[in-house]
C-alpha cells in the first residue's frame, strides 16, 4: 500500500517510468488536492448500489435481466422500454453499464438530497452535465450519456435490505418522468429538460440510506466502473468496522462481488490490485491489507468527514 498522508508521484507506485495520460494527471492531481485541502464538494450514492453494482461492461440488449448479491443487500434490475416520438412504439433498450449510469447516479442524488427534494433543477445544456462529470463534452460523450440515461431511467429496480431475519424491498423506477429523448434547439445542441422528478420510493430510500462520497475523487475515477465501485463500498464499510474486530475478505468473495467477468483469478487479482492502489490514492485514509489470501479491511475515517452532510 502507499503510505497514507503522501501524494503519489508520477514515476511512483500508480505510473512507474512512463509519461502521464490524461486520465494519470486528472488522478495526480485530485490525490494531490485531497491530501492538502478539505472536501470542497460531496456527492451521494444509494447504501445499495455501494455493495452491488450495475454490469461493468455492455451485456448486450437481450439480457433483460440483472441480479446482483452482497452480504445483507441485493439489487435486480430489469431492462425497460421507452416510447418513441417518431413512431410511436414502445422500444427495448438495454441494462445501463459502465461508469457513466454511476455518475449519472451520484449527479441525480446528490442534487435531490442538497434540495431536499425528489423534483430537480438540473443544467439545461447536457454538454454542460457532461463536462461536470469529468468528461469532454464532445457529440460522442453526449451520446452516451444519452443512451445511459435512458437505459437507468426506463429500467425497473428493486433494492432489497436484509436484517434481522426482516426484508425490506423496494420496487420502483429511479427516474419517475422526463424527456428520454432529448430535443435540440436551432443551434443544434442537444438540451437536457429543466427539471428531472425521481421517484418518491427511490428519494425516500435515499434519503434513510445515502453514503456521501468526495466529488472530487469520484470525478478522478469515473474512467472506471470497478474504481468507482470499490471507491464506493470503501466509503460505506470501513467507517463500520469496529478497531478491535478487522474483517477478512476471501479472494473467491473479493472476485465474485468485483470480477464476476473474469475466469481467471490471477487476471482478477492483477487488475483489482491495480484498482485499490489507484482508490487509495483518492481515499488516503483507508486502512486495508492485500495477501495471498485475500483483502483484510481495517476500521478508518469515512473520505467525508464533516458533519454536515447525511450519513447513513
């Protein structure tokens, strides 16, 4: 592990002797920023999709169906339809997937909780939306954030809590109503409605059981769906470990919960090693062991401190 309270250097343990992408400078520097200043921003993620998570790579549009189980939290997720304006059918889209549906995500919620409500001003330029996601901006970017919110909002989602031999369900769609497809202006830029409505059960939900997160490392490792969620599980299970109890976690559980997709371990092992070493680099305080075995998880300080914020 990299020592706690020192910023990685560019020919150090992330990018040893090799010039720096842009993606290797945005993850410098946010490390760098973190190190030295207090949260300047927070964002929000459901408990649920802490602990499971949407496929990391496209499934393809005939799996309708996703399923995921982590401890006492499982989430299932089927592939919904959409109304088209010019034909007016109702169209199959596919499982949202990869980073940007999580950025999407922790965008929605964290303006819905910093409101208090489930009804949300938003940019009316998605370019505008997109930039603020670390992203370029550019027609391809768009286009993506395009599809992924139309797959994340036409998508039907349980969320499911078990404690004390008691189930907690619910059913629900996150996104209750907009514009899924978006109209463009005489200049041709594509707009993004004035105000998006989440539904009340998954608002609701939200609010009894959100885990902020520091935006700027969530910014720093949206090129990376398995770095945002392990960046995301980190923030919500190492502030409950007590100091006297560490929890181990096996290999086998490490790889069915982060690398459902690999067949091989050793693959498996490589690229969640590399994984941690960059989420450390943005969570310098998370206390955590990587051995033969597996992953012991040690009690350490939330990435948002404050008190000021929801905790869940």
């Amino acid at each position: 592990m990299p020592p706690r309270k020192r910023a990685p250097e560019a020919s150090g343990l992330l990018f040893p002797d090799q010039g720096l992408s842009p993606i290797q400078t945005r993850l410098v520097n946010s490390s760098h920023d973190i190190m030295l200043n207090d949260s300047e921003g927070i964002t929000y993620q459901h408990t649920i999709f802490c602990q499971t998570g949407l496929p990391y790579r496209n499934p393809g549009d005939e799996l309708r169906r996703w399923e995921r189980k982590q401890g006492q939290s499982s989430l299932l997720i089927h592939a919904g339809e959409i109304i088209n304006p010019d034909t007016q059918d109702f169209v199959e889209v596919g499982l949202p997937f990869g980073p940007k549906p999580r950025l999407i995500l922790t965008h929605l919620n964290s303006l819905a909780l910093k409101t208090g409500s489930p009804v949300i001003e938003v940019e009316s330029s998605l370019t505008a939306f997109v930039k603020r996601l670390g992203l370029d901006g550019n027609g391809r970017d768009i286009r993506s954030i395009k599809d992924h919110l139309s797959r994340l909002s036409a998508a039907t989602i349980r969320l499911g809590f078990v404690a004390e031999n008691r189930a907690v369900q619910v059913n629900t769609q996150i996104v209750k109503a907009f514009d899924l497809w978006f109209q463009k202006n005489e200049r041709q830029r594509v707009l993004w409605p004035s105000t998006v409505q989440l539904s009340d059960d998954y608002f609701h939900s939200l609010v009894n059981h959100a885990v902020p997160l520091d935006e700027r490392a969530v910014g720093a490792l949206s090129h990376s769906a398995m770095a945002l969620d392990v960046y995301a599980w980190l923030a919500q299970r190492l502030h409950r470990i007590t100091k006297e109890q560490p929890q181990f976690i096996t290999w086998v559980a490490l790889k069915e919960q982060f690398g459902y997709h690999y067949e091989r371990m050793d693959n498996f092992k490589r690229v969640f090693t590399h994984t941690l070493t960059i989420v450390h680099s943005q969570y310098q305080n998370a206390r955590f062991q990587i051995d033969g075995q597996g992953m012991t998880l040690r009690h350490s300080p939330p990435p948002i401190r404050s008190r000021s914020h929801l905790l869940c």
